[in-house]
C-alpha cells in the first residue's frame, strides 16, 4: 500500500466506509467515485489545483492496485487538464482562474508519460488507449469554461505525444508546434471580452505561478520490467 492509498483510506467518509464494508466497494472504486466529482466546476483556482493533484494521487493509487485501465483514464484527464491552458496567477484584484494565450502555452506532456509508459510495459493496448479518449475528453470537457483543443485535436496532440515518447524523438513543447497552421486571434478576442478569463493585467508575484509539471517521478513505472514494477509496487 503506498503514502497516496494510506491518505485516502485515513480520510474515507462515512459514506465510503459503508460502500466498503456492505457493498464490497474497493478502494479503486471509492478513487474512481472521487475521481468524477465535480471540484473542478467552481472556477476557483484553489479547486483547479486541489483537484489536478488529487488526479495525480487517484492515478498513483489505481496503478498500484493494478487497475491499469482506470489509471488510463485518469492520465487521460491529467494530459486534459495540461493541454487546455489553464493557469492561476494572483493580479492586484484577486487570484483568477485564466487561460494562456496559445504563443506562450506550453504543453506539458504528464499524462501522455504515463500512457506510453503503461502500453510498454504491456499494460494497456494503444487501441484501448484511443478509445479511452473520447471519454476522457468528454468527463473534463464541461468541467473547464473553455479549452483550446476540441475532441479530434487533442486525439491527435496525445497520439503525437505518445508517438514522440515510443520513439524517443523531441517532444513539441509549445501548442502552435502541435497545430502550426491555426488562427486564434477570433477565438483569443473572444476570450479577452470575457473579464478575468485571460489575464492582461499586473501579475503580483511570478513565483506564484503554478507549475502542473509537479508530479511524481514516473507513476511508478521507473522499471522496464512489468514483474519488477509489479514487485516494487
């Protein structure tokens, strides 16, 4: 059992400790239960990080318990979450919940990571990868007020990504190396009239800045071998 599970178990509700105990729930259920609730929807930017580190968590604890294809899922909704343009900056105002504008988005490449490691270690098919998409996509999509990449292009930023990763070339960094030819200056004007959602003003402090790139080495997977992963899992 690993640090994420032993936290999760220790703060389990009343009610999950009776889907346990009487409706032989397990404990990658109670992360899937958690996993589809809905903090991401307040438009905080204390809900957005709560709720991307709790995904890393929730990911930890399905891939020890060998629930592979759940975990999947959750990447799926991590590489979601770093493909939109979320950022949460404090101004002079308040903290806000806002978007990058697609010259300075970097794409931050996690839940993919975790994708094409689990489909090395013959954990996961990449069919069953690309058919977990569409759901994926569609469990975040209304959690967000808005994302840069519609269902076919991030299917395509993900396959590009896990390709990159299989054959060891040098990941794209930035959104416009994914899809070069699009034109965002409709869609950013659009934003831009919707106050707060993208930031134009004084950021108070750079530091701030929340860096999604923050995650466990690995998900575990630092071996090659599947016995061995399975055995230090």
């Amino acid at each position: 059992m690993n640090a994420q599970e032993r936290n999760l178990r220790s703060s389990l509700t009343a009610e999950e400790t009776k889907l346990i105990e009487t409706k032989r729930f397990s404990i990658c259920d109670i992360v899937w239960k958690r996993t589809n609730e809905d903090y991401i929807e307040s438009h905080d930017p204390r809900e957005v990080i709560r709720y991307y580190e709790d995904l890393q968590d929730w990911l930890l604890i399905l891939n020890s318990n060998k629930d592979y294809t759940r975990a999947c899922m959750i990447a799926i909704r991590i590489q979601f979450i770093d493909a939109c343009g979320i950022d949460c900056y404090p101004t002079k105002e308040k903290n806000q919940w806002c978007y990058s504008v697609p010259e300075n988005m970097v794409i931050v490449n996690t839940g993919s990571q975790y994708l094409a490691k689990s489909i090395r270690l013959s954990r996961i098919t990449e069919n069953d990868v690309l058919g977990l998409l569409k759901q994926g996509f569609n469990a975040m999509r209304p959690k967000v007020p808005f994302s840069y990449v519609d269902l076919d292009s991030f299917q395509k930023l993900v396959s590009i990504i896990m390709n990159d990763l299989k054959n060891k070339k040098s990941l794209k960094c930035e959104l416009n190396e994914f899809f070069p030819t699009w034109d965002y200056s409709k869609l950013i004007a659009n934003l831009k009239a919707q106050p707060g959602l993208i930031i134009t003003g004084e950021v108070v402090d750079e530091d701030y800045h929340i860096d999604f790139s923050k995650m466990p080495a690995n998900y575990g997977l630092e071996n090659k071998s599947p016995k061995l992963a399975e055995e230090k899992n």
